[in-house]
C-alpha cells in the first residue's frame, strides 16, 4: 500500500481502520495502558531534520492525539514514559528541549476544556526546579475531573520508584509511632503497591513500545508483573490511530492466565 500514490492510500487505509475498529467491538480492552514514546530523535533523522527537537515536538504533539484515542476506547488509565530517570544524564543541549517539549504537553494536557486527570510521577526532584514546579503545579487543577486517568512518567524509573515505596512506607509507619521492626517482621506485597508514585492502580494490563525496541527499561517494573506487552516498528511521532487499533486487537486475542 505504501507504493501507492497518497490520495489513493488515504482512503484505503481509512476503509481498513473503520473496519478494522468494527471487529473490537465487545472484546476485551485493557483498562491500563502504559506507554513508552519511543523514537522521537530516530524519527527527526529519518525525516531529515538537523535538529532532533523537531522529534521531541512532533512526539509531544502526538501525545494528544493518543489520549483523544484511549478515551474514545474506553480506556481508564494511561502512563506516559516520556522522560527515564536514565535519560537525565543526557547532555544539558538535548535534556533541556525535551524537558521544555513535556513541559509544553503538560500544559496542553491539563488545559481547560479537558476532562483528563493527570498526574506527573517520577523523581521530580531531580529535574531542573523551574520544571518540577511546572509539573508539581500544573497537574493538581485537573483533580476531580472523571475522565481519563493520565500519569506522565517523567524522570522515572521503574527501580527508583521501589526503592521510594518502600522507604515511603517505613516513614508512614514511624511517623505514626509504629516499631519498624514490627512493620518490617509482616511487610508484605500490598505495603509497597499503596506507596507508589501512582496510586490508581498497581497494576498494568498492556504496555506498548514504539520505535522497535523490545524491553521495559525500568518502566513500570512493579506493576507490569503480569501486563501484555506489544512492540511497534514505527517511531512515536509515526503511530498512527491503526498501529493503536492493532494493538487492541493482539490484547483482546490474548488469553490472560496471571500464573495460573
């Protein structure tokens, strides 16, 4: 299809989505999503910009797009990997433009007129004060609203964010005059999940990966114990709205056993 010239394969490939949307109707739909927005500087190269940050633009903008799609399939809860805690010893001329890019689709995200919840998660302490204060301020107007559930992981790590439940726990139950050899002789599995950065939900049903790569790197380690996974080819800002449906339908022809 793709040899085709553009005005045919526009409508081609529309007759195939809206089909294609049609056979998910009543099949399963993962109720958590998380996402890993990878390939935006592959992508800029690829389209033959010299500067990546047209990538990091063209993937904030799309991020949009994606939220507007979960919502309209019924999806409650979506995580954003968009900026790893790995990712933040990245030079100062490539941290700062993406930092400002997700700052950007922070504001857009939590705008008026949306009714998405969102929430920033992550070591915000770690990034650049100016921007932990955008993120820290920007997101708790949009608590009350009843759509969908958004976390932007944004110098996240999967391991950190362990590490941070369980000392979060011990400071609770010492806070609250408790022995912490108590807590520690019947700590269990639910102590750490009621620490997390997100406390929506801890777990996740289906994570997805742009950009061709096949591995979590650090995404949601804790809650991905049991999520379907599905790798795309394509680049972020390159997924398209049937690259989303395709994804849909391997979830829904899985069958989920959870160990048993």
């Amino acid at each position: 299809m793709k040899l085709l010239p553009l005005f045919l394969r526009r409508p081609i490939e529309a007759v195939y989505e809206r089909r294609l949307a049609a056979t998910l109707v009543g099949l399963p739909r993962p109720q958590h999503v998380g996402i890993m927005v990878d390939g935006n500087r592959r992508w800029a190269r690829k389209a033959g910009h010299t500067d990546v940050r047209e990538g990091y633009r063209a993937g904030g903008a799309k991020v949009t797009t994606f939220l507007g799609w979960c919502t309209a399939a019924g999806i409650e809860h979506v995580t954003l990997f968009m900026l790893s805690d790995d990712n933040l010893g990245r030079p100062a001329e490539e941290l700062g433009p993406l930092i400002e890019v997700i700052e950007e689709t922070v504001r857009d995200i939590t705008a008026e007129g949306r009714d998405w919840e969102v929430r920033a998660i992550g070591s915000l302490d770690m990034l650049p004060a100016a921007s932990a204060r955008v993120f820290k301020e920007a997101t708790p107007a949009t608590a009350g609203r009843g759509g969908l559930k958004v976390d932007v992981a944004v110098g996240y790590g999967g391991r950190r964010e362990i590490v941070d439940a369980v000392r979060s726990a011990f400071e609770e139950h010492i806070a609250a005059g408790g022995d912490p050899a108590e807590l520690a002789a019947r700590f269990g599995i639910d102590d750490i999940s009621r620490h997390l950065y997100s406390p929506v939900s801890d777990h996740t049903d289906f994570i997805i990966r742009t950009s061709g790569e096949q591995r979590l790197s650090g995404f949601l380690l804790w809650q991905s114990a049991y999520a379907e996974m599905h790798w795309v080819d394509c680049y972020w800002p390159a997924f398209r709205h049937v690259d989303f449906l395709r994804a849909l339908r391997s979830y829904a022809n899985r069958e989920r056993r959870f160990g048993k």
